[in-house]
C-alpha cells in the first residue's frame, strides 16, 4: 500500500503486527497481512466505512468533527469528503453504487446521487422524528433498513441533544416506493445489522444488551423470531458485515470479532483500539478495513466480503 499523504490532524500510516486469537478449527484457515495498516488517525470518533468500487476510495465518518473523510487507494492520501456532514454514522451502497448514509444531526436517512446531491429517503415515522438513525443496509430488492437508536440525541457530542419524539428504539425498513415501515419494537439501543448471504435473515446488534440477534425475512419484508445468537465478550459489538462464505464480522472492543452463522466465536483480529465498525472493499472484497477510535485499519485477508447489492468491480486478469 502507499504512504498517506499528512494531512492536518492526521498522522502518516503506520503498521501493528497482525495478531490473530483462534479460537476453533473452522477459523484456521482465515489468514492475511502479517501487518495491519493504520491508514488514518487524528479523529475523535471514527465510524461508518463504506467502499465505493468506482472511485477505489473509502469513505468513513467521523462523527464528533461533523465530517466525512475519504482515503484514495491508488494515491493513498486522506482528505475531507464532506464538511459539515449532518454528523453522519453509517453508510453504505444501494444497487445503483449511491452512497445511502444515516445522519444523526437531521435525524434523518438519506441517499448521495451520482451528481453529488442528497436525496432524503426518511425522516419521520408516523410523524415522528426519528431518535438518530445509526446503520444502514440494502437488500437487492432495493429495500433500505436501517437501526434508530438514541446516541445522536443523547448529548451534543454525536449531535443535538433533544428528547425522543419515538415510543422506543426500534428498526425500520423503507421500501422503493418510499414508504417506511417498523419491523422490530423490542430493542434497547439497536445498532450495526446486516442480511445473509440469501437475505432470508437479518443480524441486529442490540448494543444497549451487548448481544446480535437474528430474524427471518419474510416474503413481504416482515421479521419473525428475533432470537439471541451471540453474546459480546469484550465491550460490545456494534458494526457488523458477512463474508463471503456467511460468516459475521463484528466490532467490538478488543478489536473484530468473527462468529459462525451459528453463534459460535470462531476468532479475532486483535486491534489496539475499540473498534465501532468495519466493512470488505477492495477490487476483490478482500480487504477489511476497521474504523476504531481514532484510527482507520486496513488489512488484505484471503477471505473475500458478502458482495452488495451493486453491481461488483470489473477485475482484471492476464
């Protein structure tokens, strides 16, 4: 990889040893780097991270500063990509590569057009302001959900302190044709979620109860079940992303945690920060990239992502 470029509030990168803790069989063959990149630091409160395939960037938030910053992987520079931002925390693509971002300030969920205006696809429930829109995900169908937890109004640190208009804490799913719907009423603080490789299921952090939990999908966009699957053991987790073979990656406090589709902790990537949320890019899927802390992370794996549900980079041979 190529130096980062200093920027003001940011450090050149710099290498951790990559330090695995394997804790069952099925995790022996997960390996990558034997360093892990410290592509970025300076910032207050690193999350997000989205991968946009067209331009070979990431793009992540860093929402006390109010900013969203993006580092180039062909040049390996770091700069502002958008500021102020509406204090934004999870992001990622839809199937047509537009960056769809919940935003803590407006409270709202909104979409980034190929000209770089921004679409609002949600703001209210039933009249409502929502509480601080967290993380997002789109299905194939184009279907948009996403969590609503209390962070951004809980303070002026992610946002604008200011008191709830919503009964509760709960997941929401907007449709193509706009409308939004409430699909889960059972959480206490929501947060990262992500669909099976089928999108038959939805994983959802509850981290206000430190555990992921799993629901079916049904034919009309509904969820049933909402079963416990996995307790966090350090921290709690936040950010999740499937690979490639179904397996979860979840942040969490002593670095990425990686769970079998069943519950089991398989391993752990060991990072020196608290890790909030994470996700695959790369021409191959194949890099993790963590937001922690501070920092961003990046390691190559020989494990590829879930592919989303836009269109996958070309890749090249020969």
């Amino acid at each position: 990889m190529s130096k980062v470029t200093t920027r003001p509030g940011q450090a050149p990168a710099s290498t951790v040893p990559t330090t695995w803790e394997r804790l069952d069989e099925r995790f022996d063959a997960v390996d990558g780097d034997s360093l892990t990149e410290r592509i970025a630091s300076g910032c207050r409160w690193t999350e997000g991270g989205t991968y946009l395939p067209a331009s070979r960037s990431f793009v992540w938030s860093d929402i006390p500063n109010d900013r969203l910053l993006r580092w180039d992987e062909l040049t390996g520079e770091t700069g502002v990509f958008r500021s102020p931002a509406a204090y934004p925390n999870g992001s990622t693509l839809d199937g047509e590569a537009r960056l769809v971002t919940c935003e803590q300030g407006p409270r709202r969920v909104t979409r980034t057009e190929h000209d770089g205006s921004i679409t609002v696809l949600a703001d209210r429930f039933e009249g409502k302001r929502f509480n601080s829109p967290n993380d997002v995900v789109v299905d194939r169908s184009g279907r948009v959900w996403f969590t609503d937890p209390a962070y951004g109004i809980s303070s002026d640190y992610e946002g604008f302190q200011a008191e709830p208009e919503m009964d509760g804490r709960h997941v929401y799913r907007i449709d193509p044709d706009g409308a939004c719907h409430r699909v889960t009423d059972d959480f206490d603080q929501p947060n990262g979620l992500a669909l099976s490789l089928d999108e038959t299921q939805l994983y959802v952090v509850d981290s206000g109860r430190r555990h992921l939990r799993v629901f079916d999908v049904t034919e009309d966009g509904g969820l049933t079940g909402g079963r416990e699957l996995a307790a966090c053991t350090a921290g709690t987790f936040d950010g999740i992303r499937l690979d490639s073979t179904g397996r979860i990656w979840a942040a969490a406090g002593d670095g990425v945690h990686c769970l079998h589709p069943d519950g089991t902790l398989l391993g752990q990537l060991m990072l020196p920060e608290v890790v909030a949320n994470l996700t695959f890019g790369g021409l191959k899927r194949n890099v993790l990239f963590a937001c922690a802390t501070t920092s961003v992370y990046l390691v190559m794996l020989n494990v590829t992502g879930a592919p989303g549900p836009y269109a996958a980079a070309p890749r090249f041979a020969g």
